[in-house]
C-alpha cells in the first residue's frame, strides 16, 4: 500500500515509539509526586520542554504540552480573547484557517465578540497590508495559519507580523503552525509570534499530543481550570510519555527540514509534470505553495470515486482535509479561493512523507491517468 496522505497523519518515527514504551513501562511516576519515581518523570518532563524550545529557539518555560492542535488552537485563541477582554474585543483571522480556528473563532462570535474574516486570493494566501488596515486600538489578537491543510498555501507571516505590530504593538500574533513544522524553515522570531501551535503526529510524533508555545510575558485565560501543571493552563497529570515522543519527533523534523524541503520539492515537480497534461485537471496548489501538498479538482468526478479507485490500485489519498472529508459540503477553502461550487466538490488531495521514492510517485501519478481515463467516460468527460 502506497500511503499519500501525510497531511492527514503521519508514521511515528521508530525513535517516538521506542520512547513512548520506554517511558510508559520504566518511568511511569506522577511528576507532581515527592518521591524518587515523581522526580524521575519531572525530569523528563523538563527535558522534554527544552528541546522543544530549542527547536523553535525559544525558552522552555514558553512550551505548554497539549493534547494537539485543535486543543491549543482553542485554548490561544478564547484564552487570548478572554484574558484580554479589557482592551478590547475585537479579532482578525482568514476565512481558510482550519475548523479548530475557524470554529473558536464563531464561539467568540457568539458570545460577542467582533471579528473580521480576512478574505484570500485565488492562490489562498492573506494581504498583509489589507490585514494591517483592519487592526485597530482594540484588536486584540491576529490569527493566521502558516500553511494551508488542504491546498498547501503558504502564508507571508514574516509581512503580517510586522504590519500588525508596527499598527499596533501591543497586538497578539496567533500562528496555527500545524502543516508547516518540519516541512518549511519556522521562525517565531522573524514572525513576531507570541502564540504558536502544533500537533505532534503530523511531523511523526504520537497522536493526542502537541505544544502551544506562549511567548513570554503574554497571559491567557486557562480553559482547563484545575491544578498548576503546565504553567497553570492545562491542570492535570501530564503525560510524560507523550511530551518525551513529541520532544524527539520535533528534535529530529527540525533537524532534518531543509533536507525534507529538497526531497518534497523534487517528487512533487515530477508528480505535478506527470499530471500536468491530464484534460480539465486544476491544480489548486501554488509553487509558491508547501511542496508537500498536492492539492486539484476534476470537476464532474466524484472525488470519493477518484480515492476508492486509486485505493484499489494500492494508493491512498485523500479528498479535502481529514477534518472535513466526511462531510458533502464543497470545499470552503476552494470556495473561498473563488473555485466554483464542481470545482469546489472535486478536490483530491496527495500529501507527501519521507518515504516516497521517485519511482513510487510517478507510479502515483500513472494510477491517476488510468483511474481518471477509467472514470471520466461514465461522466461524459474527456478523461
Ligand atoms: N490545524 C491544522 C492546519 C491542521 O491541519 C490540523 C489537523 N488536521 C489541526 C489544526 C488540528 O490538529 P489535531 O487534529 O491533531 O488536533
């Protein structure tokens, strides 16, 4: 089986696994405790925290473990608004974020507070100086993702950030960080980002667990009320085993992204060469675009079709996001992108990993003509 979908999830890394079991059955104390088994695992902890500082060139006490993105995408966003209520409640972000940004976002909504949806040009990406206009003395917080989840888009963070700042300083940067840790370089610094959020099994660490970096000096309401474990934002005994996995798996992606860049780069120019001459195929990915998202529509072809065909072929893809493939709705982010409602419902998604060969993608792509050639006369399309 050739797996396609690394957007979606990603394999653990051998190291993550060996390091969850390691820990799960040798250091299992509560970190909190007195004991010799407590501070075991506090120490593992605290290890844990500095390399995942050190892989964003932050400070350790700036990492909070999660359980993932959706998590800390939550708890940055209403903690941010929340805590900072006083000066205002107004917030900026993109029409194209993710549901867990997305939906955070119209909760506030509903319980009052103002934001404006940053519409996106047909490439996907934000104006930063359209985005600047928007801030104001009560803007609170900016949320802008760094790569898109379903077409690869990539953000210029670098311009937001400063354009936001320099209108108004004391506004918050919020970067869903999730699909472009390891796979472009990441600068929390250079963005000015004072929250930052990952999910660990989508750059080969656990499922259920991530980092919401908080920058120093910065102050949330803690959705998770209870004891004063992770900074007091997230009460309850944490989980050691996780935290230790995601620390090797952003040890090891970062160490190895411009290396990841490269090999991504090179099988998607071969996969999207391949396809380029396939009749009424769009390609919503830019160049411009995360190299590892390979994002088009067939309109007329049922998407699920495309996947179930290429599945029996051996090659598992994906329509739209993982989040949202479930449901019948079009595309929002195509949607938004100014795709029509059948370019819109057509969307497949290959997303590639570290262990695709060259071979395997051309491969890929010639299982995409057949199925393609196989599927379209039944739509009376050219194929
Ligand atoms: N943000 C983005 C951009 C994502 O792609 C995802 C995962 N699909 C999330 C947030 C949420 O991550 P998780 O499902 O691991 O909580």
């Amino acid at each position: 089986m050739h797996y396609f979908d690394h957007a979606a999830t990603t394999p653990p890394y051998p190291e993550v696994i060996q390091t969850l079991t390691d820990i799960m059955s040798l250091y299992y104390g509560n970190p909190s405790a007195l004991h010799r088994a407590g501070e075991d695992a506090a120490k593992l902890l605290k290890k844990a925290r500095e390399v995942c500082a050190a892989a964003l060139s932050a400070l350790p006490s700036e990492i909070v473990f999660t359980s993932g993105a959706t998590e800390g995408n939550n708890m940055a966003i209403k903690g941010a608004a929340m805590h900072y209520q006083s000066r205002g409640r107004h917030l900026i972000t993109a029409v194209t974020e993710h549901p867990s940004v997305y939906q955070a976002f119209r909760q506030l909504e509903e319980l009052g507070w103002e934001v404006t949806w940053m519409p996106v040009a047909g490439d996907g990406t934000v104006d930063p100086a359209a985005l600047a206009e928007h801030v104001r003395k009560d803007t609170v917080l900016v949320s802008i993702m760094h790569v898109n989840n379903e077409t690869g888009a990539v953000q210029p963070l670098e311009d937001i950030g400063r354009r936001i700042k320099e209108k108004n300083s004391r506004v918050l940067f919020h970067v869903d960080g999730v699909q472009g840790f390891g796979k472009l370089p990441v600068s929390l610094q250079n963005w000015q980002a004072d929250l930052y959020t990952l999910s660990a099994h989508k750059f080969k660490g656990p499922k259920g667990a991530g980092i919401m970096y908080v920058k120093q000096g910065v102050q949330l309401y803690p959705l998770i009320a209870g004891g004063s474990q992770e900074g007091g934002y997230r009460g309850g005994t944490e989980n050691v085993a996780a935290a230790a996995a995601v620390a090797k798996a952003m040890r090891l992606s970062a160490e190895r992204q411009a290396e990841f860049y490269e090999r991504a780069r090179r099988l998607r120019d071969i996969l999207v060469h391949h396809i380029a001459d396939m009749p009424e195929l769009m390609l919503n990915s830019s160049e411009h675009g995360a190299p590892h998202i390979i994002h088009f529509s067939y309109p007329g072809l049922k998407p699920e079709v495309l996947v179930h065909t290429l599945e029996e072929g051996g090659f598992l893809v994906s329509t739209k996001s993982a989040c949202s493939s479930k449901s019948s709705e079009p595309s929002r982010t195509l949607i938004e992108m100014g795709r029509n409602a059948d370019e819109a419902a057509s969307g497949i998604r290959i997303s590639l990993g570290w262990e695709h060969t060259e071979a395997e993608v051309r491969e890929l792509g010639a299982a995409l003509k057949s199925a393609v050639a196989q599927l379209a006369p039944m739509t009376g399309r050219k194929g």
